[in-house]
C-alpha cells in the first residue's frame, strides 16, 4: 500500500477546443471533488490544461476557469507543437507537483470513471495503468480498422505496445522522472511507457463519441503519428531490404540456371542470357548492400537517440547502508 492521499495531477491537452472545455472541466470537477471528499486523492490535486497553441480562445478560457476554481490550472506552449508534444510538455510540469499524473484527451471520449480503477491499482502498487479501449463500437468503421491494425502491424515490427491502448493513462511520478532522461525528439509516448517499465497493469473502459468540436487528428495527422511510431521503434523496416536483397540473389541463380538451359537449348538471342544474368544479380547485390549499410544506420539511430540503457526500480543498498 502506498501513503494514503496522494496528490493527483490530471494532464490534458487542448487544442481549439474552446466548445469542449466547460463542459469538460465541469464533469472533471465533480469527478475531482468526490475523489477529495473520499480522500481517494490529496487536497492539492488539480487538474491541468495544456494550450497546444491553440488559435480560438481555448487559452482566455483557461485562464478564466482557473481564476475561478483552485482546482483548475494550466500552462500554455508558445506556439502549436502537436499533441504528443504538449502531453509531454504538461506530464513534465505536472511531475514537479504531483505524485501521480494521468493523461487524458479534452474531450472526455475517455471514460473519466475508469479513473477509479486506475488510482486503486495506484494504492495497490502499479506505477503505470494504462487505459484500453474494450471496444470501438463508437469509432467510424474506417478509424477502427486502420487503428486496430496499427496496432496489430506494431506487433509484427517487434514494438512492444499495448493493444488499443492511447494516451489514457496513469503514471507514477518516478515514472515520469525517468521517461525525462528519453531525450528523442520524435515522440511516440505509448511507445515509450512499456519501456520505462516498472509494475503496470490495464483498466478497460468503453470509448465514447466527442460531445462537441471536431477531432484533432485528421487522416493525414493520423498516418504520421502512425509513420512516426513505426519508424521511433522498429528497424526492422531497414532489415527488410537485407531480407529482400537475398531474395532477389536467389531468384538471379533460378534465373542464371534458367537462361544458361535456354542459351544451350538454342532460345536465345545473342547477348540476352548474359544481360538477364547481370541484371538480377547485380539488382540482389545492391540491395544487400543497401541492407547493410541500413544496418549500421539502425544502430546509429538507436545512438542517437541515447535512450537509458536501464532503470534501476529498487536498491536494497538504500535501505541497508544508509549513507
Ligand atoms: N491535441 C493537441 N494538439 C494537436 C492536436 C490535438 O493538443 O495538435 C489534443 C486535443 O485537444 C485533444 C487530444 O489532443 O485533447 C486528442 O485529440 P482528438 O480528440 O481530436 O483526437 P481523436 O480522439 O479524434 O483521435
Ligand atoms: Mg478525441
């Protein structure tokens, strides 16, 4: 069990959502209030408003809200940077004040309820509580398949991220202190989380419908977060041209020992056998090359990215020689 009341962050990033944010910041009152008056969470707990450079009157309203209410905070970036972008921005904020954040969009499509469940699992020891979507019934048919299979394709490229799972999540404060030392630009944060590690386990909720507004994430918006998790995680888009190099030198030999039974046979044209031959192999050895030079840009992209090598969740030496 952990100490009794924690102080609980609530991080939710918004951009031009001026239609949502009363009603929103309504529901999250009373949420917050009845998780205070049960002393599920500490008095100090806020909810915190991220401003993704919005450009309608999402920050005035803000601003106002928390003028109002002591419950309601709020920062703003100087300019819009993208979700992920802010998320991070606000989780890094929050972590300074908080001894639990959870992350969670404007727009309540996220069932607020399935919070209850989570700070349990907070008390009952997890540092990460995701979020899963049971069902997409509510999704447009299109959003749900190229989303599920998203998910299913991460799979496959060896991405270790959890099924239906977004930015609905619970997060323990030394969690957030070690997703900082993640410097990589390119954000993916479900990507990252599995990562951090520590004891994590799953909540899941039913998605709803947006009540107002429009959502953020158009298709083009859509397929670069997908494109940009892809290539933030795998190499293995880099192996595939090695892989694929092999194939093509294999079919030069089937080719090679085709065209010679051709040549022998007398089928050919002067000169075909000897141009079919050189065009497959050479097309294979190139790729192959490709892949390996690939290689050496994979692990160099890991470099770069200077991720922590490991955490460290508990040192017994802490409490046995205390220095
Ligand atoms: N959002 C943001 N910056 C952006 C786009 C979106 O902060 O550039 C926020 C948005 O305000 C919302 C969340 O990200 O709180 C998710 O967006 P949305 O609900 O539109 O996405 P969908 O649910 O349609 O995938
Ligand atoms: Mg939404």
């Amino acid at each position: 069990m952990k100490s009794s009341s924690p102080i609980l962050y609530l991080v939710i990033p918004c951009y031009n959502e001026e239609e949502v944010l009363e009603e929103t910041t309504k529901q999250l009152k009373e949420k917050m209030q009845k998780f205070i008056k049960d002393k599920v969470v500490s008095p100090d707990s806020r909810v915190m408003y991220v401003n993704d450079g919005s450009k309608d009157s999402t920050w005035e309203l803000i601003k106002k809200i928390s003028q109002k209410e002591k419950l309601f905070t709020g920062i703003t970036l100087s300019r819009n940077r993208g979700h992920q972008n802010a998320l991070l921005g606000g989780l890094m904020t929050a972590k300074e004040y908080a001894d639990v954040v959870i992350s969670m969009d404007a727009d309540l499509q996220d069932d607020i309820h399935a919070m209850d469940e989570m700070l349990k699992k907070f008390h009952d020891g997890c540092d990460v509580v995701y979020g899963v979507r049971s069902t997409r019934k509510k999704d447009t048919w299109f959003k749900r398949v190229t989303a599920e299979s998203f998910y299913k394709f991460m799979k496959v490229l060896g991405v270790d991220v959890i099924y239906n799972h977004a930015d609905y999540r619970l997060t323990s404060k030394r969690v957030l202190e070690e997703l900082s030392n993640f410097k990589e630009v390119n954000l993916f944060l479900r990507g990252m989380f599995p990562l951090v590690g520590f004891q994590s386990d799953i909540v899941y909720y039913e998605r709803n419908e947006r009540f107002a507004g429009e959502s953020k994430y158009p298709l083009k918006k859509m397929l670069n977060f997908a494109w940009d998790g892809i290539t933030s995680f795998s190499v293995k888009p880099l192996r595939c041209i090695c892989s694929i190099g092999f194939i093509i030198l294999f079919i030069s030999v089937c080719i090679m020992f085709y065209s010679l039974i051709r040549k022998f046979t007398g089928n050919t044209v002067d000169g075909w056998t000897f141009l079919v031959i050189s065009i497959w192999f050479i097309g294979g050895l190139q790729m192959i090359s490709l892949g390996i030079i690939g290689e050496y840009i994979g692990k160099m992209y890991g470099e770069t990215k200077e991720r922590p090598r490991f955490i460290i969740s508990e040192n017994l030496l802490d409490t046995q020689y205390k220095k």
